[in-house]
C-alpha cells in the first residue's frame, strides 16, 4: 500500500500546469493554470500530484509540461 505515503513521499520532481481543459473530467476546480506542483509518483500516463486540495490526485500528463 505504498500510496498511503505518497503525501509524505519525496518530490520527483515540479511541474507547472498549462491547460484544464478535459473532456470527460472536471479538473479545473482542484489544478490552476499556470501553477507549479509537486510530483510525488509518476506512470506512463499519469501524474501524481499533490492538488490544490492538498491531496494526492492522479492526472492526465497533458494537463502538464
């Protein structure tokens, strides 16, 4: 259950989020265009990111460069 410490996880690295324009989420109530965030995991597809919640939500790379 390695995702349970993934809030405390070191940071992989930063990255800052271009659009939040999906067409099947709402993603613009938790990312802020323009904003750097903490990258805690990485896969393939997705980023984990510590969100403006202040959780570790998971997105589309695309949202990111």
């Amino acid at each position: 259950m390695r995702h349970l410490n993934w809030k405390e996880a070191p940071t992989i690295k930063k990255v800052t989020c271009t659009n939040t324009e999906a067409e099947k989420f709402l993603v613009s109530n938790v990312l802020t265009v323009g904003k750097e965030y903490e990258v805690k995991n990485e896969t393939e597809e997705f980023l984990f990111i510590i969100d403006n919640t202040g959780n570790v939500g998971g997105f589309y790379k695309n949202y990111f460069e």
